[in-house]
C-alpha cells in the first residue's frame, strides 16, 4: 500500500464497499488539512452562508435537505477553481437555550431567578460550550465541506457588536421605535413571541351567544333592546370597548353610534361601523376587545381609540388583573382565564354570571330522541393559536415592545426582487413574497428573556430614553447626574440572524472577508422562512451596506413522509437523517436529496430509493475495480487523451455530454436534472455500456496499442465520473480517487471541474449509439416474448443505413457478444413469423420459428393484456368519478393515478409484443 503526499491511501480496492469505512476518515482528512477553504487570494470568490441552527438543536431531514443543497453548489465551485467559502455556524436561540437550561435547572430543583442575571446567562454559557455542538457534528456526518475555522455564534463578541450597531443605527434613523401594540405572548415563557413560533391547532371548543343590553332606552326597529353577540372567548367580554356592525347591515343603521352597557362590568361602550362585522355570520355584530385579538386591535384603532387607551385585563401569567377604568369585579381578579388544576377560570365564572343575570342566549339543539334541549353554548372546533416550545394557548397581549419600521425598510427588497437584481427560484415564490412585503407589518423585536443581545437602551427616572452602544455612550447622551436603567428586554434571535450574510464576515470592520465576499453569490433556504428570515436579510444587507445580500434566492419545498404528511412528533413519522446514514451512507441520503429535490416541490422520503442510490455507489465500486483488474489507473491529463478506437471515442464524446449538461442544470439550479445526468451517465453509459464494449480489447491476442490507448481513457473517464460525481457524493469518491493512485498535486476535494478539450468523431459516436440502441431494443424484445437472454438468434436487414452498415462490417463480433445476433444477414428475411427491432432509422427482423411457440406465446400475451385493459379501465373509471377525485383522501388518489399509469402502460407493452409476432 502506498500513501499519496498528503497521506491518503491509493491501492487495490476491498470487494465490498462499505461507506462506514470511509465517510470519518476523509471527512478528517478535509478538515484537518483545510481542503474547506483552500488559499486562493487571486481566485474568483464564490460565498454562500448557511441558515444557521439552533445551537439547542440536532439534525432533522429538513437540514440534511438545506445542507445537501448547499454542499452540492460549494464543492461544485471550488472544483471550478473558485475561493469557494460557506459560512457556518449556529443562531443563540434564545428561547429554546433558555428553556433547555431552566429545565436542566428545575431538574436540580432550582429556578432562574435563584440567580442574578449574569450569573445565569454564565450558567447558559457554561451550557453551550458543554453541550451545544451536536449539530456541527451531525454536519460533519452529512458531509458538509464548510469552513469551521471560522464558525460563527451569533453571541460572539464582534457578532454582538454587530447587533448593536445596528440596532443604534436604525434608532438614530427613526426605523426603531417603542410601541404599545398586540404581540402574541407565551404566557408560560412570559415572553413575547413570533409568528413563526405560533402554531395553529384545531381543537374542540365553544360558541357562546350574550345579550348586550342597549343604553339610553334605545331599542333596534324590531323593538329588540339588546344586541346579540357570539364568542368563542366569553372572558375577554371584561376588557371589551365596543360593538361592531357592518355598515351596510341595516338591521343596526339606527344604532350605530349609540351605546350599549355591559353586563358585569357596567362599561359603557360604543357601536361602531366596521368592514369586519359580517353580517352573514350570527347575529352580525361582533363584540369588540382591541387589548386582546389583533383583528378587534384594527377595528379599535379605526374607531378611534388609541393603543395606549386599550384596555388589558390579563397580566403576564395570563391571570385576571384589573382594568384602567376599575371596572372589573374583585372575584374576578387573579382568576387564570381557563380552567386550571380542576378550578375554574375566568372564562367559567363570566357564563356562570351571564347565565345568572340572564343575559346568555342558550344554544337549542336536538337530542337522540329528537327533543330540543338547552345548552350554554354551541360545540363548535376551533383554530387556536399554541406556542410551539410554551405548548399553551398564545395570548394577544397589550404591552410596550420595541419595533421595526419593516414597511419602510421592505421598499429597496421589493424594488430589488421587481428590477431582477435579485432572482427568486423558482419564480412561482415571488408572488408569496410581494404579497407579504406589500402588506408587512411592524416587526416586534423585543423578547422578555435573559439569554440574548440585551437592548442598548437605557432610562432616565422620568421614562426618557437614550440608545448608545454603551452605557457611558448614554450616560453622554443622557448628561451627568441622570440615573440611568438598563432595558430587561434583549432582541428577537430573528434581529441578530437578519446580519448573517455580512456581519459573519467581519461587518461593520471593512474586512477583506467583506470586501471579496460580500455581497454572497446565492442562499439556499426553506420556504418556511422566506420571511422571517431571507427577507430580513434583504431589509438588513440594503439599508445597513446599499448593497443586496445575494443576487439569487433558491426556495427547496418540505421533505415529507412516504405518504405525502407533514412530519412530526406526534404522528410519529419523523425520519431520522443519521439513522438513514448509519443504514445507507452519507453518499445514498445526499444523491436521494438531490435527484428528489425539483425546484421547490415538496419531497416525499423513500428509503427504497435512498437504498438504489447506495446501491448505485456499489455499482461505480465495482466498476473502479474491474478498472484496477485490467491496469487501469488515474490518469495524468486534464483533457481527454487520444483516441481511435470507436468505443473510446464514444465516452470522450458522453463525457463532454455531461459536463455540459450538469453545467447548465447547476447553472438553473435544478438539482434533480444534475443529478439526473450523472446518474445516467455512470450507469448506463459507463458501466453497463463502456466498460462491456471495452471487454475485448483487454482479452488474449488483442492489440496492445488498442489496450494501452483503452486503458488511457478508461481510467481518465473514471477520473470525470469522480469529479463530476463528488458535488453529490464526496466520501465515494474521494476514497476511488485516491485508490485509483498516487495524485501528489491535490486530493479530488480540489482537482479541477472536467474540461474534454477533444474533437470526437461523429461517425464513431453514431456507430457506437446505432449498437447501443439493437442490443437495447433486442434484450427489451427478448424480455417480452420470454426468449432467453443468451440464446443467439439469426437477424436480417433488408437496407442498411449508411450507420448500420459500417457497424456491421467493423464490429459484427460485437453485436453477436452484446445482443446475441448471428448471423446478421444483409437481405430480405424468410417469411413467417418474426419480431422486428429498430435501430436509429433501421428495421431489423428476427425469425422466431423454432425459437418460440407463436400460438402458445400469443395466447399467453392476449390474456395478460385483457386483464392489463381491464384494471386500466376499472381505475380509469374512478378516477373519472368526482366524487372519488374530491372526497377520498389525496394519498388514495395519488396510488389510484399511479396504478392506472402501470397498467396503461403494461397494456401497450403488450400490444407492442404482440404486434411483434405479426
């Protein structure tokens, strides 16, 4: 065994290929030698940065997706000979850290506020230092070539004084501001929290219908003295301020503007017109609580009343507290609003005293014997927002928050995406994306935690406020002699993440990381955070540098279970990518996620064909080693070698084929029909194609020059392979480059793209093909009519192509070994019964008397095609029945297609066969 100069391993190839073997070797072997960030200063730059993980979090399929993604185009421009640099490293997380830690915390029987501040954000440290890496390893299992040497944590210390440049930044110019506004609060975090973090449930609730008695002596034309209003949230009726009608709905035209008394509370509150109101649904009116749903916020704020005038009646905890008006009664007060611990809450006190005071219109409906029966309320299911770490009910809570002018710092993304200057793929996105930007709302970026870059604001005793870098910064601002106190409150990680694409490089220093890397050439990103994420990237990259982050914006879709779900942890269907590794190789999973990946469709997991693409590596295993049994090496040459053999000229010319062609798949970024090419190249063309034409030449009594030229190509159309191939699999590879011997200049991390630089013959080619296509067609035509694969059959042709002809005078040998024609006669065929084959514009006939019984054959072919017909039309009937399309479940209809698809085309391979035997 012989080591190469930077230690790797060439030589004779094990049997079996086992990826376990390979995959922590070469994966050291990159990183410790710093292959993930070769030194070219004069290079081209080529700069992409990765969503950064959770530190809290471990690999799932949707990052070996992300990931795969992003390799695939990283190794693929540096094997181009770019300064290829893909940043990585992983977001704070501040919820996620903080819970993980207080849970580490209350296991030990102590809570947070045990401590003072800093001495828990050290415990958090302490936390990450120890336990916060899994998913940096897990990288490293999938194969990800980035550059750890600078792996970034967006709590560094030039990180965090990132995050306060900016945030100064846009308060000085007047795009950061506090507000009092609805945010959806976490009440078991306490904590503000984003739309991202709200997940919609449906779960069973109710419908509850009050009177809202009318003030003044004021009735409705129907002589009704009350308004009729329904809730889902009879608790919030404590801080409700107004009544809502449609302003066409007339059955309210002469109230509108008059007033109704509350029950419980007393409060007198107005009825105004309002869009909202629908009048189809209920009574029309809609009771109005603009401190708690953001929808009654809107319809508060058009009535007039200002935000700071809302009333609240929930604290932190989501327990009852008093209102500013005093109105609420003293037994309601610190009562939680849902039932708790077997006691009741607010929400059940409020009907209890509604149904006392006569003021709740029950809910009639029919028992099991017909008979009407009261009920409180109508059963009714419900979508409710949870929070997805707190798991309870999200609460829409009034309180101060800092927030971002996103309206206006949304302007230059949406001129950027309209101009082109930045490319959505696909396309279809772009409409997702304007339809949000246009209609983006205020960004609440403040979080009530302790883990995070705390907000660099400080405040005098009289709620003055000064933001500065630094404390002394603002007590300059604030003047001396002013007590000052910090703001409790620290950024949304969504802030800090919003700078990745530049601050990663040494943003606001102008660094020359900066200078060559930014604006990045491309970001890989789910749909799920187009826009909590790249879009903020936009806002962020224009405002804070002038320029856009990155030019290109690629959007993959979800990987889904084998039955099209969503995966998740309750339906128990999640897929474990590192199971997946441990069972098939890095190489299957990634070349599964590429080849599956069709610009931005959602990806069903199959792990037969994560099992095919294992097996496909096999394949190009055992096909080095036949190469090394026949003395055929690495080559020694960037361009192809000479070649006159019509066989080797044939691959030289497949082999810029598909260069080209996954040149321009990766240029559209369409990852599949990349994958798709080399696949088909290796599989059919090479192995199952060259390697069979090139059998003879290697044999006894063969010429030595058609050897020694054979070998020369041989093994340089296997060193593309492994170029072309190692974007998608890097461990398979890396170990047949390395085997394949000594490469003193580089390991194939850092060779370079395959260049042909050949004049290939056409004629050899068009020979070549015309072979490739009678041996397919005759082995297909064999496989029909059930004649052995190895039996050789006489064949004619009547009137050979000018192609045909010259393969038959050179390479009738050929033809006898690879499709088992003999002779091949140049003529008329006998009469009778024969299958006919075409080749290219040739028709060549093979008599099957004596070969086959026809009659028996025949038979056997009509009856499979009538049952093949008749499931083929069963299912087609089905799936003409809307009803079936429309109501059955879509995984049903889904199979019910693809059946169909079988069996049709089962029936016309039959018909095929038969027509065959004429």
């Amino acid at each position: 065994m012989t080591r190469d100069e930077n230690g790797a391993e060439t030589g004779a190839l094990p049997k079996t290929f086992d990826p376990a073997a390979i995959e922590a070797k070469w994966y050291a072997h990159w990183e410790e030698n710093g292959l993930f960030r070769p030194e070219r200063p004069d290079a081209e730059a080529f700069t992409i940065v990765n969503p950064p993980p959770n530190v809290t979090g471990s690999l799932h399929i949707g990052h070996a997706l992300d990931n795969t993604l992003q390799d695939i185009m990283v190794r693929y421009e540096r094997l181009k000979g770019k300064d290829a640099l893909w940043v990585v490293g992983v977001d704070h997380a501040g919820i996620a850290t903080q819970m993980v830690v207080e849970r580490q915390m209350e296991a030990k029987g102590e809570k947070r506020t045990d401590y003072s501040r800093d001495e828990f954000v050290e415990k958090v440290w302490q936390w990450k230092e120890e336990s916060g890496g899994t998913i940096t390893r897990q990288l490293r299992r999938l194969g990800c070539s980035m550059d750890w040497s600078r792996e970034q944590f967006t709590m560094d210390e030039h990180f965090s004084r990132a995050v306060l440049k900016t945030f100064v930044q846009l308060y000085n110019d007047g795009l950061i501001y506090r507000d009092k506004r609805l945010v959806n609060w976490d009440p078991k975090l306490k904590t503000a929290i984003s739309d991202l973090e709200v997940e919609q449930q449906t779960i069973a609730g109710q419908f509850w219908h009050f009177k809202y008695p009318l003030a003044d002596g004021v009735t409705l034309d129907s002589g009704q003295d009350y308004i009729e209003v329904a809730t889902t949230r009879p608790e919030t009726m404590l801080a409700d301020m107004a009544v809502a009608v449609h302003p066409s709905d007339e059955r309210y035209s002469s109230v509108v503007g008059k007033h109704v008394v509350l029950p419980i509370t007393g409060r007198r509150v107005p009825i105004v017109a309002d869009e909202h109101a629908d009048p189809e649904l209920g009574s029309g009116a809609v009771k109005i609580t603009p401190g708690h749903d953001f929808n009654d916020f809107e319809v508060g704020k058009r009535a007039g009343i200002a935000a700071g005038d809302m009333l609240n009646m929930l604290d932190a905890d989501a327990n009852v507290c008093q209102t500013a008006d005093g109105l609420v009664p003293d037994e309601f007060i610190g009562l939680h609003r849902f039932k708790k611990d077997g006691t009741d809450g607010a929400r059940e006190l409020v009907v209890q005293r509604l149904k006392e005071s006569g003021h709740l219109i029950p809910h009639i409906a029919k028992n099991k014997q017909g008979e009407d029966v009261e009920h409180d309320a109508e059963p009714r299911q419900i979508a409710t927002p949870f929070g997805d770490r707190g798991g309870v009910v999200i609460e829409p809570w009034l309180t101060d928050q800092w927030y971002v002018n996103a309206e206006e710092l949304a302007k230059k993304p949406i001129e950027a995406v309209t101009s082109g200057e930045v490319e959505i793929v696909p396309k279809s996105w772009e409409k997702t994306f304007f339809n949000w930007m246009e209609n983006i709302q205020p960004w609440c970026v403040s979080r009530q935690l302790w883990w995070g870059h705390r907000i660099p604001a400080w405040y005098a005793p009289d709620g003055e406020v000064f933001v500065a870098e630094t404390e002394e910064e603002a007590q300059g601002l604030a003047g001396s002699g002013v007590s000052l106190t910090r703001d409790d409150d620290v950024l949304d990680t969504w802030f800090s993440s919003a700078l990745w694409p530049f601050a990663t490089l040494g943003w606001p220093e102008q660094t020359d990381l900066v200078t060559k890397h930014y604006p990045n050439d491309l970001l890989i990103s789910g749909f799920d955070i187009l826009f909590f994420w790249d879009a903020r990237m936009m806002m962020m990259g224009r405002h804070l540098t002038g320029e856009n982050p990155w030019p290109r914006l690629y959007l993959h879709g979800l990987v889904r279970a084998a039955d099209g779900a969503k995966m998740s942890k309750s339906k128990g269907n999640v897929v474990d990518p590192l199971g997946l590794i441990d069972k098939y190789g890095a190489d299957a999973l990634r070349f599964f996620m590429a080849a599956m990946e069709s610009q931005g469709r959602d990806i069903k997991m199959d792990d037969a064909r994560v099992e095919g693409y294992r097996n496909f590596a096999t394949k190009l295993w055992n096909a080095t080693r036949f190469c090394q049994s026949n003395g055929i090496g690495a080559s020694t040459s960037i361009a192809a070698p000479t070649a006159r053999l019509a066989a080797n000229q044939w691959i030289v010319g497949e082999v810029a084929k598909t260069v080209k062609a996954l040149d321009a798949a990766l240029a559209d970024l369409r990852f599949d029909a990349a994958a798709n090419a080399i696949y088909h190249f290796v599989w059919d063309r090479f192995c199952d194609w060259y390697l069979e034409l090139i059998k003879p030449v290697f044999a006894d009594g063969a010429s030595e020059a058609a050897a020694e030229e054979t070998r020369a190509v041989a093994g340089w159309a296997l060193d593309q392979i492994l170029v072309m191939l190692h974007p998608f699999m890097p461990f398979i590879t890396e170990e047949l480059w390395s085997k394949q011997g000594d490469r003193a200049d580089y390991p194939l991390i850092t060779a370079k793209w395959p260049e042909p630089q050949a004049d290939v013959s056409e004629e050899a080619v068009a020979a070549i093909d015309w072979a490739i296509a009678l041996t397919t067609a005759t082995r297909a035509a064999r496989n029909e009519l059930g004649i052995a694969p190895g039996l050789k059959l006489a064949a004619y042709i009547a009137d050979p192509s000018p192609v045909a002809a010259k393969v038959l005078e050179r390479s009738s040998a050929a033809i006898e070994r690879l499709a088992r024609l003999t002779p091949m006669t140049v003529g008329e065929a006998p009469q009778g019964a024969a299958m006919q084959i075409t080749a290219g514009e040739d028709v060549v006939v093979v008599p099957l008397e004596g070969v086959i019984d026809i009659a028996v054959e025949k038979a056997r072919l009509e009856k499979a095609l009538g049952a093949a017909e008749k499931e083929a039309k069963s299912l087609e009937g089905r799936l003409g029945n809307a009803n079936f399309v429309e109501r059955a479940k879509p995984e049903a209809v889904e199979k019910a297609r693809a059946d169909h698809a079988h069996h049709a085309a089962e029936a016309e391979r039959l018909k095929a066969a038969l027509a065959r035997l004429g």
